[in-house]
C-alpha cells in the first residue's frame, strides 16, 4: 500500500492524500561518477493524483479559479513523505505542477533535500543572513581578544568567541618595519583591519536558516574547522552607519584685546545652530553652553572648516592666533594655521585694520570620543590692541562647521545583521555549492534524527558503509552489464579560485600564467574528455612579508606605478594557526591614543601550522601545495596534507583505477530495501562489493525489478599514491634540503618517477624530485638551478653557467637573491681599490676608482647637524623640541640666530645620531645665560628607557663624555634647562673621535 503524507503549508497538521493506483517512481542518487564535481538529488518523476474531496481540500480547489480560495500557494512546498507498507520510501517536499481539468488530476512530484536546499536559499545572498549574534564592537581588546578565540559580541548567545577573527592584512597602507614601530596613523590598528568569519560557522548558520543541523567529523577537524573567510571585502575599512554634521555661527560681534606680552585666551561664541542656514545634524553642538562647544562621538580624526571675516583697531606689533582647544583638558591648545602672502602661518597674522576674510579647512587632528572642542583666540599685544570677529557683513556670515569625520572608529558596532554591508553579496547557495564542490563533499539526509545533515568527503563517507548482500535480488531475466568507467573518465582535473586583482595574486598571474591558488593535471588513459573542473566564488589568500619585517600578512592592494591603492577584492579563505612569534611592531588604540607593543602576530595562512615553522606534518588547505611567496623563511618542508590528498586522492584512484568497474543491472529491491539503504552501503554481489551510484524509475509498491547502477569497490588500492596521474608512489615526506622523499605500497623507500614528482607539483632534475629548488641540497645530490625554459641551465666541472652568451638574464622583483661564500668576480676583472658603480649612459656596471672625501669637506650623516671631520654643530633650530605637555615648542629668534623657551619650567632638548665609526668625547651648549644648565643622556630607539652619560653643567662649558660610541639605533639627547623664558641657546659644538666600540 502506498501513502504519500503531506503537511499543510506554514502549518504541522499531516495530510494523507489519495493515490488510488497511481505509479510513482522514484530515482535516488548522490555524487554520481557522470558528474564528480556536484551532487545530486533524489526525485520521483512527476505523478499524477485524482480530483478526490481529500486531494480538492488540501489543494484547495485548486483547479477551480473562479471559487478557489487561495489558501494553497502552488509556489511553496510542503514536506513529504511517501509509505510503502509503513517504510518510508521517499522523505522530501512536495511540488504542485500543473491541474488537468479534463482529466480531473493533479500532476505534481516530490524532490529531495539538495534540491531543497537550492530551493529554499533561491536568489538570498550572503549579506541577507541574519548573523547579528555575532555584532560586535571594533575595539582593540577585541581585536586583540579575536586571536585568542575570545572574541566579545554585543549580545551573548551561546557563542564560542572563535566565530570572528580579525587577521593582519595591509590593505594599502603600506606597512613596512618603520610604519609598524611609528605613529597611530602609520602602524596597525583595529580601524585599519578587518573581520573574518569561521567557514564552519557560516556553512551551519546558512543550513540552520532552512531547518537543518549538520553532523560531520570532517567539519571538526582542524582542517575545516580553523578556516575563515575574509568579510567587507569591498570597502576599504568596516563602514558604519555614523554621520554628523554642524555649522554654526555668532550672534553678535565677538572681540578680543590684549596690551601685555603675554597672550590672553578667549572662546569664541559660536552660539547659534538652527536658523540662517546654520544646523546640527547630530545633535552633537551645544550653542547654549556658556562656552559653545562640539562633543566629540567617536574618536578618529576630523577637519573643521573656519570661514570667518575680521580686523584689528590698529596695526601695532600683534601676535593673535586661532585656537582649537578643549573644555576638559587645560593645556590642549591646537594652533589653526592660515595662509598669508601664499605661506602657512598664524591664522589672524594679516594685522589689518580694514577686514580680512579668511576660508580654511584645518589639517586631520586627532580627537577621543568626548572631547569637547571649541574655537578660541590667543592674543597678545604689548602696545595695545583689539581683534574683532563680525558675525554679519552682507553678505558673508562668519561660521564654524564640521568638515570631515571618521567614516568608521574604534568603538562602533560592526552590525551582522540581516542586509548588513560586511557579509559578501555572493548567493548562499552558491557558497555551500563551492564548499562541497572544493572539499568533495556529500551531503546525506539522516533517517534517524529529523532534519539532520550528515556532510562528510566522499571517500570518508563511502569507507563509514556496512555492508548488504544483494545477491539474491538480481532480475537475471535481464540485461546484466559490466563495464570499465573508461566512458565516463575526464582527461584532466582543474581546481582553481578565482582571479583577482590585487598586487600578490595579479603578479603570480601575470608571471606564472595560472592562479595562485590552482591545480591541473592529466589523467592518465587514452579515452578521456572535458575537464574535472572544480569551481570556487573565492580568490587566492596569500602572504608576504613587510619590508623589514617578519611577519606574514596578506596584502591584498593595489600597486599603480609604485603608488599603494585599496582595490575591492572576492571573498579568500585561510587558515588559523594561532600566535606566532615575530619582530616587535605596535598596535594601536585610538581609545586612548595610545600603543602596545606586541612580538606575536595571528597567523593566518593557506598553510594550518602547529609549530613556528611549516613541516610535512602540517596542513595546506590550497588545493595542491607548491610555492609560496617567502617561503624560503617559513618552509621548512612542505605539507603532504593538502585539500586534493585529503579529499580527493583515494576517491578518484577507486573510481579511475584500471580494475574499477560499472555494474548495470536489474533488482527485486523491497520497501524495506529501499527505506534502509544509504549511498555508502558496501552492496555484495557475486564475491565483488559495490557501492550505489544510482537508482532509477523505482516504482513504489510495485513487485518489478528496478534498475540499479553500481560501481565496484576496489579492494586493496594504494590510496595515498597519484594512480590516477601514473603515479604508484607514495609521497612519504619533503625533506629541509629541498629533496623529496617516496615509499611503495610495501612502505619501502622508493626513487620517485617524473609523473610522481609532476603530479605533486614538484620539479624532476636528474632524478631527483624537489619540492623547493631555492634551497641548495646537501651533498652527494647535485644542486639544483633552474633558469628559463628559452634558455640554457649548464653545470660543468663544478662551475654553473646560466644563460646563453650575448643572452640577458632577468630576476622577478618577487626573487630573493642570496650570495654565499666567495664573490670571485663580477662582471670584468677588479683592480685593488675599485668600487662597481652603474653608467647610466652605457646602462651597465663598472668598476671605477674610489674617491676619498677630505676631512674639510661637510658630510651629511645620520644625525642632525654638519660633520666637520671630527667636530659637528647642531643650530638653534635642533633645540626647538620641548618636553612641554601641551606640544609648545621653542621659539625661534626673527632671524633664527637664537632659541628661547616657551616656559621658564619648559626644557630644550635636541637629539641627535652619530656616523657609524665614531665617538663623542665631549660637548659644549652656547647660550646667552650661564644660569642655565645642560645634561646628555642617551637611549636607543626601540628601548622607552634613558641614561644621563654627561651631568648637569653651565652653559657655555664642557662637558666630557665617556665610551659614547656610534651604533645602530642609538641616539643621544641634550636637555637644556634655561629656568627663564628670556634666556636663551644658539646652538652646540660636539667633539667626535674615529673609533669603533671595543
């Protein structure tokens, strides 16, 4: 008896439809050998149902369109299961085709769960999948936190902290070891990095989103389970919704005086915001304090647009300026430039009695969240004057406005909710299909637990079956078929991502003419045809090092002539590896403005690592391991697990070994046969194992044979080897030197073959296979040099010889070059005392006589000041550095010939370097006061610490200095305490001695 139960749409009641004696088959299939690279879906054939009262209530009147009621949609599906004497025999959702009024049926079908998933995702996208209990606020302890697995999300739902994971990557900042040891706006922050969501998550999240849950190994493990992919691939940092904006303007006239030498601070009374097109967008101006003042919303860096009209009652020596400054701190003073006669300058410097108007936007200043900021006047005048600002003169209006803020801050919420803008706008279902498709992987209903995804790679899921014997089922009344799977046999895989763009992957393209992340090869046999082709919706995730610096980071910019650019680029997975150590670089706060220095890094890779360094016994989750970009500081050997041996390999060498086979026959399956079977049953037929590949036109509750396809399981098959590319061996490990090593089905050593060593994406030199050909092997293995395939590579009596004569020779810019041992010669022979130097006109190198500087010549070292031979001189101007907190300098004489403090508490300091190969012995300040005092002290770059190496003396003295040698990153300070505003310095002569520390 045949019942096919239905549920009513967006309901649980259970409908039992009237079948009478309709025929419905059934087909089932998984990942069929006609078509590797997806899989597919069970489905009945369209089936017909009668105009019954129960058929007409649950379609509702379907076929009548004058009284229909519409209560059924013919465009939703409704779950279904279809009983053979109480097995299920088919579980999926049924579809309504089309009505047949003439012959009063039905005609509908019901389909499995992969195409219900691509039913159910249809057209969504990525960014539409409601993600939002992973928002989260961009600080740098979260970032910082997303490393360890620990991320904070702004509300608690279960989740782990590993789900979003922030990565290092340079998108167009350029870093180098300078910028990530330098200030905020140069070195890396939270604001200047971007989130990454765990694939697994998503994979699941996606599912959950349709009513499934997911039971896999292969997503536990740490191949899967530590990978990511990389969100706002699109935008140049994590945008947020903030905006603001504000201009507002004086009600009155304001005036400033002063008669005294010392200036006279006054705010400015911007007091109106909402009227004569003045406004506050955000809400963030209050004109009604008793000082107007802008709060501040989040911390970053702004610009303000000053447009003011003013003069002055007389033309007496003035100096007023235009202050940006801060009601909660009392010494931040920001001086607002103008521009006067074509230079920079104090913005009020035009003394003028018969008004000025000024327009500026200031430079980027940088502010923390609430700040609050006005504008206000210092002025001083000591003959007497008067500075007013008009608030109208037709008819120009003086104003203050906002002219740029942060389009994203430390502090804001990164929102993953439905429709955000960090999510991809790939489909959904296109991101399941390209991790299935990437990983091999099949997706099985369970029968036992309701709406549970069983997801495993192919090979994995086929090894899991158990086994039945069918023996006894074949209809030997018919044909019996078997045949090798030559028929359906590809001649070549290709595993590829997609191109992009950015300056990494564009160059491998460009160069090596393939995708950075790609993998082809021929199969073996003469009957092949099309391509195995392995499809992916991401590009290429690759690491470089920084200049200067050790670690590995992905770059993903643009380079246009030499200029960095950001670049959009697609979604790129990669894989966590944890902290690593590494050179000192600092992370930056723009909370509190402030730096951690860090010496460990997230290391996110193509290659999933468990110590400082890669090793065979490490991962790769590209599709075939090969080079890498600075792998020579990383690699030491490279990773025999890779996505192709993991997911791939023993699959394609069952079903393309030379003893594979089809077997096509005809079968008494029962309802009970049917409602058990799994795609991995290991069937027994005739002292062979088979496993399903498909079942066609099965006629539920029908007692006829059915037509059933296998394929024979190959018992005994070296697995681990490249069969299937004429490869028998098996790659047992890559060795530091370069080389490979390889064993046999039996485990004994082996010396690998050209097609091995090819297929492994290795390189086959007399042979020998390696992995690396940068690395120069030990001997007796002969060193491998590869050149050109256009030109000669020639080794004679220990010499080599690259390239052919009159030929030239071309290293890639991407090429490392290391020279060890003796450099014998270059280019012709070099006499004593000769320097190779390169002719610009000849376009060559050459060796030409060295020069000597005399002593009396200056030399620029890397210090301030001139080097005359053993004397240097530091000016006025090299004391104009103060320790003030407010960021006042020195002030320089009209004719720069002297320096004075801004402060009698404030101190001068000057810091200078030393050439390599020299000494201070002693030093002597020139001044104007023998009062003031000086001190050296002496500290190094990448040290917070100073050590006083010369005490307290009066100007216009010596002071000697001992053991006070040159060397890399040390640096000397003379602190200049002047105790009186009016004295002052002009300048200091250091006695230097050739010498090089002991």
């Amino acid at each position: 008896m045949v019942q096919l139960v239905v549920k009513e749409q967006g309901g649980t009641d259970l409908h039992y439809l009237d079948v009478s004696d309709v025929s419905i088959k059934g087909n089932y299939s998984a990942k069929e050998i006609q078509d590797l690279a997806s899989q597919k879906s069970d489905f009945t054939q369209a089936f017909t149902l009668p105009f019954t009262q129960v058929n007409n209530d649950f379609f509702s009147h379907f076929y009548d369109v004058v009284s229909v009621d519409g209560s059924f949609n013919s465009s939703i599906k409704c779950e279904a299961d279809i009983y053979v004497d109480s097995n299920i025999v088919f579980s999926g959702y049924l579809q309504l085709l089309n009505v047949n009024n003439s012959t009063k049926y039905y005609e509908a079908l019901v389909f499995g769960v992969i195409s219900n998933i691509a039913t159910s995702l249809d057209e969504k996208q990525l960014n539409e999948l409601d993600l939002s209990e992973f928002s989260h606020a961009l600080t740098a302890a979260n970032v910082e936190d997303s490393w360890s697995g620990n991320t904070t999300y702004t509300t608690s739902a279960g989740q782990t902290g590993e789900e979003i994971l922030y990565p290092i990557a340079d998108y167009g900042y350029n870093y180098n070891n300078a910028s990530l040891n330098g200030a905020i706006d140069e070195g890396i922050s939270a604001t200047k990095l971007k989130p990454a969501i765990n694939v697994k998550v998503l994979f699941e999240k996606i599912l959950a989103s349709i009513g499934y849950t997911i039971n896999s190994t292969f997503f536990a493990s740490d191949f899967f389970a530590k990978q990511y992919m990389t969100l706002a691939n699109v935008a140049e940092s994590v945008a947020n919704n903030f905006q603001d904006a504000f201009k507002v303007g004086l009600s009155a006239n304001n005036t400033f005086s002063s008669s005294s030498v010392s200036p006279t601070v006054t705010e400015i009374d911007f007091n109106l915001d909402s009227s004569l097109n003045f406004f506050d967008l955000g809400g963030n101006y209050d004109a009604s304090a008793s000082t107007p003042f802008y709060e501040v919303p989040i911390t970053g860096y702004y610009q303000f647009r000053i447009n003011l009209r003013y003069s002055f009652l007389n033309t007496n020596n003035t100096t007023a300026k235009l202050q940006l400054r801060k009601l909660n701190s009392a010494t931040y003073g920001f001086n607002i430039d103008g521009n006067f006669n074509g230079e920079n300058t104090n913005f009020f410097n035009d003394v003028s009695t018969s008004g000025v108007t000024m327009d500026i936007v200031t430079d980027e200043i940088f502010l923390n969240a609430n700040d609050q900021v006005y504008l206000a006047v210092s002025i001083a005048s000591p003959s007497g004057n008067t500075l007013t600002i008009y608030n109208f003169v037709p008819p120009f209006r003086s104003n203050f406005s906002l002219f740029a803020a942060p389009i994203q801050s430390e502090g804001s919420i990164v929102d993953l909710s439905a429709n955000n803008n960090v999510l991809p706008t790939e489909k959904q279902v296109d991101f399941i299909s390209a991790i299935c498709s990437r990983y091999n992987l099949i997706i099985e209903m369970d029968k036992d637990v309701a709406n549970q995804l069983n997801i495993e790679p192919a090979q994995d899921y086929f090894d899991a079956g158990t086994s039945k014997d069918w023996s006894n089922k074949i209809d030997l009344n018919k044909d019996v078929k078997l045949k090798p799977t030559n028929e359906f046999r590809k001649e070549r895989i290709l595993m590829s991502d997609l191109e992009d763009e950015d300056r990494l992957n564009y160059y491998w393209q460009d160069t090596f003419d393939e995708v950075y992340n790609s993998y082809t090869a021929e199969f073996n046999g003469d009957f092949g045809k099309d391509d195995l082709e392995i499809k992916s919706i991401f590009s290429s995730w690759n690491t470089k090092r920084p200049q200067g610096h050790d670690m590995l980071i992905a770059m993903p910019y643009k380079s246009d002539n030499g200029e960095v650019t950001f670049v959009k680029i697609k979604p790129r997975l990669f894989a966590y590896s944890g902290l690593k150590d590494c050179q000192p670089y600092r992370f930056w706060s723009y909370t509190t403005g402030s730096y951690s220095t860090k010496t460990s890094y997230p290391f996110c890779n193509h290659y999933l690592i468990g110590g400082d360094t890669v090793v065979s016994t490490d991962s790769d989750i590209r599709f075939k391991t090969k080079y890498a970009y600075d792998l020579q500081f990383y690699v030491d050997s490279q990773p025999v697990n890779d996505t192709y041996a993991k997911c791939w390999r023993k699959y394609l060498n069952n079903i393309y070994s030379e003893d594979a086979r089809i077997l096509i026959a005809n079968f008494y399956l029962t309802p009970e046969d049917i409602a058990e079977f799994k795609y991995n049953d290991k069937i027994f037929i005739q002292n062979s194992y088979y496993r399903i590949n498909k079942i066609t036109s099965y006629a539920l509750g029908k007692n006829q044979s059915t037509k059933v396809e296998l394929i024979k399981s190959i018992e005994g098959v070296f697995n681990d080897s490249m069969l299937v590319f004429d490869c028998d061996l098996e790659l047992s490990s890559t060795n530091t030197n370069g080389t490979t090593s390889w064993v046999d089905s039996a485990g004994a050593l082996a010396n690998p073959t050209q097609s091995c060593c090819e297929a492994n994406n290795f390189t086959f030199i007399d042979d020998v296979c390696y992995w690396n050909t940068t690395v120069l092997p030990q001997e007796p293995v002969p060193s491998p040099i590869i050149y050109s395939h256009h030109r000669n590579v020639n080794t004679r009596g220990g010499e080599v010889i690259v390239g052919q004569t009159a030929s030239s020779v071309v290293v890639n810019e991407s090429t490392q070059i290391y020279l060890e041992g003796t450099v014998r010669r270059l280019g012709e022979v070099a006499k004593e005392n000769k320097v190779l130097s390169y002719d610009v006109d000849n376009e060559r190198t050459e060796w030409i006589t060295r020069t000597e500087f005399p002593s009396s010549v200056p030399i620029r070292g890397q210090n301030i000041g001139t080097i005359y031979d053993t004397e240097m001189y530091l000016t006025a101007a090299d004391f104009t550095k103060t320790n003030s907190n407010s960021g006042a300098g020195g002030v320089m004489a009209e004719y720069g010939q002297y320096v004075t403090s801004p402060s009698s508490s404030v101190n001068l300091i000057s810091s200078f370097q030393l050439p390599l190969g020299y000494k201070v012995n002693s030093v002597v300040v020139y001044g104007g006061n023998t009062a003031s005092t000086f001190s050296v002290r002496v500290s190094e770059v990448d040290d917070a610490t100073s050590t006083e190496v010369g005490a307290s003396t009066a100007i216009n003295s010596t002071v000697s200095l001992t053991g006070q040698y040159a060397a890399k990153g040390k640096f000397w300070s003379i602190i200049v305490v002047t105790g009186h505003t009016g004295r002052y310095i002009t300048g200091a002569k250091l006695i230097l001695e050739r010498a090089v520390a002991p």
